[in-house]
C-alpha cells in the first residue's frame, strides 16, 4: 500500500462526497449556502472524514456506505473552525491559507454558516440512512454527545477560559484537548465502524468491544494529534502550518509545550502514537492505511 | 377547560422538562452550563413545547412522553433567540425583560451556549427515545429539517439580507416568516405527533393524513403569529413587550404592517388563525386547549 496514494483517494472521495451530500450553492439563501461551501471546500487534511471512512473498511469491502457520515462529521468540524475563527473568540483572519469566513462574507454570514452546517451534520444523518433508522440514530446519538456541551462545545468553552488565565492546569489542559480535539476524532472511528458493522448485519452497539477499540484508538490518536499542533504551533512557520503560527507563545497560552517543555511534548505525543497503535492491533480487517496515517500523525509537518 | 390553567400547567410542566432534561448549572465547563440555562430559564410563552405536549395528546392520554421532545425544541428555539441577539446580528441587549446572554455573559460565552444548546436538542432526542430507535430517528430527522440552512437558518440568513435593503419584496418576506417563524411551530406540532403516534404504536409516519394536519396547522399558526409580531412591534411598548418595541419602524425594516399596512396585517393573520383552526378541526383527540391556544396567538398583546 502508497500511503501518500491511498491518502489522495480517500481525501478525494470525502470532497466528491462533500459535494454531493451538501446543498448546492445556489440553492436559497444563496449567500448562506455559498458560505457553507467556501468554509467547506478550503481543503484541509481531511483527517475525521477519511478515519470514519477507513474505519468502515475494517468491517467489510470499501463501498460509499460510510461516506454521508464522514461528511456529516467534516461538517460538524467545520462549523467548529468558523465559530472559533470568530473576532469573539481566537478572531484569525487566516484559515487553511485562505481568510477565513468573516472576512471572505461577514461576520453574521460566518455565524449562521456555522449553525447550519452542525446542523446539516445531523440532517444529512437522518437523511442519509433513513432506511437504517437504528443505524441512524446511533450515529446522531454519537454525533450529539462528540459535539456537546460536555465535549467539543465543553472544549472550546474551557480552552477560552484558560487562555484569560496565567497559567492554565495540566487537568485543564487534558480537559480542552480531550473534548476539543480528540471527541471528533473518536466519533468518526466509531461513526465508521458502526456503519461499517450494519453493512455486514451485525448489531449496533456502542458498547462492542470492536467500537471501543475505535473510540480508544481516536482517543490517542486525537491527542496526539493535539500535542503534535501544539508543537507545531512553536516551532513551524506560517507559510508552512497554514495559518498564523506562533500564536501561542504570543498569547501565553497554555499547551503541552510550555507546560512540559518541548522534548517532553513530542514524547507524549509519541506515547500516545503507540497506544493508538496498540488499540488498532486489536481490531480486525485491512489496517495497513490506518497504521500509516496514525504514523504520518505525529510525524506531520502542518 | 380553563384556557389560562391549563396554559399554566402545561408551562410549568415545560419547566420542569428542562430542568430534569438540560445538564446542571454546575456540570462542567459550569460557565457553558450556566450560560445554557440563563436563557432557557429566562421564561418566555414556551408556545413551541406546550404544542408538542398538546399535540401528543390528541393521540392518547396526557403522559410525559412527549416531554424530551417539547425540551429539545426549546433548546434549538433559545439557541436561535441566543445568536440572533448577538451584536454581529440584531445586536439586542433585552429578551423577555432580561439581559440577553451575551451582555449577562459575553460574546463568545453566548455564542458557545447557542452551539452548545442546539446540538444538546439532538442529543436530548437521541437519549431519550433511544429505546425508540424508529421515533427518535424520525423526531431528529423532523428537528434538523425545521432548523436546517433551507429554514430557519434560511430565514435568518434571508432576514438579515432584507434588513440591508431599502424594501424586501412580499415573496423575500413570506420566505422569512415561514422559515425564521413558522418552521420551528410546525416541527413541535409534527414532533409531539409522531410522539403520539408511538406511544399508541401506530407507525411513525411523517406522510400521514394527521401529521399532514399538524404540519399545515402549525404553517398557518406560525405566520399568524409572525405577522401579529410586526403588529406588536409596530403597537405595543417596551415593558409590555418584555423587549425592545418599535425597532422595525427604526430600522425601516420591511414587516407585515410597512408592506401591507396595519390592518391588512391584522386581516392576514385572522385569516391564517383561521386557516389553523380549520386544520386542527380535521385532527381527532381533545382540541379545546389547542383551539383556545390558537386564538389567543391571534389576540395577544406581547
């Protein structure tokens, strides 16, 4: 298996995906719609969608089966990206080296951009499998808590809290990172995986030891992920990264890197590369892509 | 029946639901928690879950079924009233006599209680009925489509654009007040009746003959009530109102009243509360309190 070439397809299955399970721009209001897309199609590493697209394919041959769901979840992130991008919260002119969507439209256009699409996340769900109903509703049962008010929501509250502090706690810390980063990811793995189960007839149910395999997996992996941009954060530059780099030793936010020092950060961040490793071990079906992308992870450069 | 008692009761019944069904003030992050329920608890008509309830109950007795349902729906209804308020939109420091959430809290604190109160909408419904897979998919699925980017997002997006123009075209209005206003009434209507569908294991069924009924009952109950807002901004005073009257006319914005005038405003919406009365007459189970509830939409003062 290509990694790099694998990864190419499966980012270009979620964009065609993308465009076929999100309203066309033009449709009414226009300009709200227009604005979903622009947010939506800047591109981006694609990780949530191609991890519940892969996770599907632990169960059973690649079909589309998995593919509304990894664009609900690509939505929900994004609309996470435009409400954090906001001038009330981290208010970054820049995005995936595009402005972000209150400068591309405006402010009021970003924020009603951003509700819609959490909740084109849950229409497209319920649409999409609406002939699985019991599929359906486990996947917005995991799509809802993923992004609530105790996890992605929780996240983003926490991380602005403690950004007006001196110093935030390592408890804190773990807190945002947990529910602001790792939450999503955990969701497409077990959102894919319980497509993935339904396609080969068998019960589902969260509780599996194959789901929890998923969500222990995502887990690590997420926070990992979120250490890795931590120190990305310090030590890369902007061109590269994408968006405004050093941002943080500028705000004197709290993150891994000034609370354990750098080495101990890419350590962890190592730790938790093995322990994701170590739970997709477990799980049946082709993982070779899987492994590659947890690898790349935290090996990652933007 | 006693109209005013049994409204009473069925408001107070409302309130207990979001207690029992909204996390604690103290559940963390508390500050999100707090924010959350400062708006829900911030009182208001609670018309959209008194609906589901009544609703639920022309199918069979009066329970608590519907309750999960009839909070789901204020929660997504307070997260529009939140974003709305925010100054990048109407810019309102007043809802229901109160600071509006982002003057009690700040701007990013509100915008997360709006994000986190919408997704907690679908995540309330997918716990609830989870032992009810088929009617908790057929309830989200309803949720999403009222609050989804074609509806009320829609509207608000239209609304926002109608403000900036010098006149808004009737076609330009009707779009919004069916969408901003009327699609969360008809989704409470539909929600509560596919909950007293189930609950009398009758199939779940958004096509049917008196789900149809709810829907229409709720379109035309919906605008009626729209269209006595613009006569009630246009009329009525600040204290009375419980929010800031007469910012229409301020802002010229195109309503009911500028378009048509005040009593051809007034007329359209008799003849919508008709056009609901007669709806709900097709409909079987108890109607006096709906009928009443109806009426009094058309009669009120604030």
């Amino acid at each position: 298996m290509d990694y790099a070439l694998e990864l190419k397809r499966q980012v270009a299955r979620v964009e065609r995906g993308i465009d076929q399970h999100v309203p066309a721009a033009a449709t009414r209001p226009g300009r709200l719609h227009t604005a979903m897309r622009y947010s939506l199609e800047a591109g981006g590493k694609r990780i949530r969608p191609v991890l519940a697209l892969t996770a599907a394919e632990l169960f059973g041959p690649a079909d589309d089966s998995a593919l509304p769901a990894a664009v609900a979840i690509e939505c929900v992130h994004t609309y996470s990206l435009i409400h954090d991008d906001l001038p009330c919260m981290d208010n970054d002119d820049l995005r995936r080296g595009r402005p972000t969507a209150h400068k591309a439209f405006d402010e009021a256009t970003a924020l009603l951009a951003g509700d819609a699409l959490l909740t084109h996340g849950f229409g497209l769900v319920a649409e999409a499998y609406a002939g699985q109903p019991v599929l359906a509703h486990g996947l917005m049962r995991e799509l809802a808590a993923a992004a609530g008010s105790r996890r992605l929501v929780g996240g983003q509250m926490e991380d602005l809290l403690a950004e007006k502090k001196a110093n935030a706690t390592a408890d804190e810390l773990e807190f945002i990172h947990l529910n602001k980063t790792a939450a999503m990811i955990e969701a497409a793995l077990v959102m894919g995986g319980l497509v993935g189960l339904a396609t080969r007839s068998r019960p589902i149910d969260a509780g599996n030891v194959e789901i929890q395999a998923l969500r222990n997996l995502g887990r690590h992996l997420g926070l990992a992920f979120q250490i890795m941009d931590d120190v990305l954060d310090a030590t890369a530059d902007t061109a590269t990264l994408g968006k405004t780099a050093g941002k943080d030793a500028l705000a004197d936010k709290t993150t891994y890197v000034k609370l354990y020092g750098l080495d101990a950060a890419r350590r962890m961040a190592r730790e938790h590369t093995a322990s994701a490793l170590a739970a997709l071990a477990t799980l049946p079906g082709p993982k070779d892509f899987l492994h590659a992308l947890v690898t790349a992870m935290a090996e990652r450069k933007s």
